[in-house]
C-alpha cells in the first residue's frame, strides 16, 4: 500500500511500511535525545528544557542542560545521521555493503587531516578544512588507483574497495606516527578522538554539523534519482543515457562531504557509517538506496553509543568503543551473508 503526497505540481509517493518504519526512527532518535538529557550525575526532567530555554531556571541546572547536554546531543544525532547518509551513498553507488567511508579510507584521511591541523596550531579551530581537505585528497589518491581506463563506466568498485583498505591501514599508521611527535597529555586526547568522542561538544559544533546537512539537503534529494539508478547493471545505466564516470565522481564528493564534516566534529566514529545502510535496508525490505532511512539508523546508533559512554562509572569512554561493539556483529553478519551469495 503507498500513500502519494501532492505539493502543487510535485508529488511524492511513500510505501506504508517505508512510512512507518521512519516515523518509528523519529520516534526513537526523539525518545533517546530526552533520555540523553535527563541522564546523568545531576537529573533534569524533559520538560525541564523548554523551562531553562526561557531563562526561567537557576544558572547551574541551565548550564548543565543547555552547555552540556543538548550540544553532545545535536551533534551526536547530527554526525550519525551525517555518518548514516555518506555509507548509505557509497553502498548504494558502488552495490557492495562493505563500501563504506570508514573501510575504504576517506574517514582514516579526514581524521589524518584533522590530527594534523591539532598538531601544528594546537587547538581544534582548523580542525573542519583540514578534515575536509584530509578526505578529499584521499578520495582522489583512492579513485585515481582505483580507476581503470578500459571501462567505460572508469570506476572499478572491487578495486576501490581494496584501495581504500589499503590506504585506511597506511593513514591509521600515519596519525599514529603524528601523535608521537607530541607532549604525552596531547597524545591521549588525539588518541581518544580518533577513537571518536563526543565529549565537551558545544553548540558550535551543533551548529556546524547541522548547518552543513541543511546546505546539504537539497543535492541529497537530488541524489535519489541517480543512486536508484547506480544499483543496476553498468550497462543499463548507461542505457538510461546516464554518464556513469563523472556521476560517480560528484557523488563520491558529496560521499566524502558528508563523512568529513561528521569527522570535523565527533571523530571518525567506527561502524556507523558502515552498519546504518545495511539495517535500514533490512527494516524497509528493499535493496533501492535508503537514505533518509539510513540517517536516522546512523543516529540512533550514535546516541544510543554516547549515552551508554556516559553511564559508564568511574571512567569516561569514547562513544567509538560503544559503536565498535554495535558494529563488529554487523561486519560479522554482512561477512557471512557475502560468502553465502559467493561475493567474497
């Protein structure tokens, strides 16, 4: 059963199930983001927000609230929804579930990039064009190896998935060599950020990630049309009169875009990029690209992640140990399935 929504001249049509598993997402990532508020050492009730954004509550509980808390969670849903929609573009363009930033290198250069910016002015302020210049210039390394000029289509996905290995590895033992050319409380905090953290976010951070998925969303509508396209045979794209070379190079930009500005803020958090397409996919019962569907999976994940670091007693954990346990069973999962359709 689909319902067809109508705006003037445009209209849209949703599947039921597609309808009702987003509304339930929403559903979830809302449910967590007010337990996320009222958890913690010193309690806030939820309707204890609406109260501290009207000035009309004592200065320390509207610290707590609105310094604290609501930043770590607007930039947690924020980089997992970011995160969400860049694994879910690459699966989809590529038709492999193991095509994710975080395998095939783009996360491992913009966090590159980021440690460096850390390392030479010593504070987070360059952090966002040095990620986003880290993943790019990874992204072209990855593509320009991975190229084959005898296909018409250019892009090999199988040889861009061993690339980007190969290169995640190779950036990974890079910015552990640029964490050893500094003093020793500097090397743990860049090492817990490469983990991915979500700690000490403010609402500059919020404004950042959510300001570039705003800027963002008008070419993420646009990208349905050729992503639905991307999951058939090479030859019938190209039937459809599309140019499949320079396609997958804007999308693989936008890809990068988006897992870097999530980077820039929370880190390259493990696993969630590569874990929301597969679990939307499976919740919606379809193989045509996912994204909205994707962002919230990638969200939900991402909270649920931060909160239980924060429940954790006696020390403070990165969120990426959290999302590492969700995503390893996943991988686990995705492995078998591959090698049960002979894929692998």
């Amino acid at each position: 059963m689909t319902y067809t929504l109508r705006l003037g001249t445009l209209s849209l049509q949703l599947a039921r199930r597609n309808l009702l598993v987003g509304l339930g997402l929403m559903l979830l990532v809302l449910t967590g983001g007010l337990a996320a508020l009222h958890m913690g050492s010193f309690p806030v009730g939820a309707a204890d927000l609406w109260t501290a954004l009207r000035g009309d509550m004592e200065d320390i509980t509207r610290m707590i609230l609105l310094d604290h808390r609501l930043p770590r969670v607007l930039v947690a849903v924020g980089a997992g929804a970011a995160f969400g929609l860049s694994g879910a573009i690459f699966q989809s363009m590529l038709r492999n579930p193991m095509a994710s930033p975080d395998v095939i290198g783009f996360n491992a250069g913009a966090s590159c990039g980021a440690v460096l910016a850390i390392l030479l002015f010593g504070s987070v302020r360059f952090v966002l064009p040095w990620a986003l210049a880290g993943g790019l210039l990874t992204a072209a390394l990855v593509l320009v190896l991975a190229w084959d000029r005898r296909r018409g289509t250019g892009l090999d996905p199988y040889r861009l998935i061993l690339v980007g290995i190969g290169a995640s590895l190779t950036l990974g033992a890079t910015s552990d060599l640029l964490m050893s050319m500094t003093d020793e409380q500097r090397a743990a905090d860049m090492a817990q950020w490469l983990t991915g953290t979500l700690n000490a976010r403010n609402l500059t951070d919020a404004a950042l990630i959510w300001g570039g998925l705003l800027l963002l969303t008008p070419v993420l509508l646009w990208l349905q049309f050729p992503l639905s396209r991307l999951t058939m045979n090479d030859d019938i794209v190209q039937g459809f009169g599309l140019r499949l070379a320079g396609l997958r190079l804007v999308i693989t930009c936008i890809g990068v875009l988006l897992a870097a500005l999530a980077v820039s803020v929370a880190g390259p958090l493990p696993f969630v990029a590569f874990v929301a397409g597969p679990v939307a996919r499976r919740l919606l019962g379809t193989g045509a690209p996912v994204l909205a569907a994707a962002a919230l999976v990638g969200a939900l994940v991402t909270l649920g992640a931060d909160t239980a670091a924060r429940l954790v007693p006696v020390v403070q954990l990165p969120a990426g140990v959290f999302t590492a346990v969700i995503g390893a069973p996943v991988l686990m999962w995705l492995l078998v399935a591959q090698f049960r359709k002979g894929a692998l």
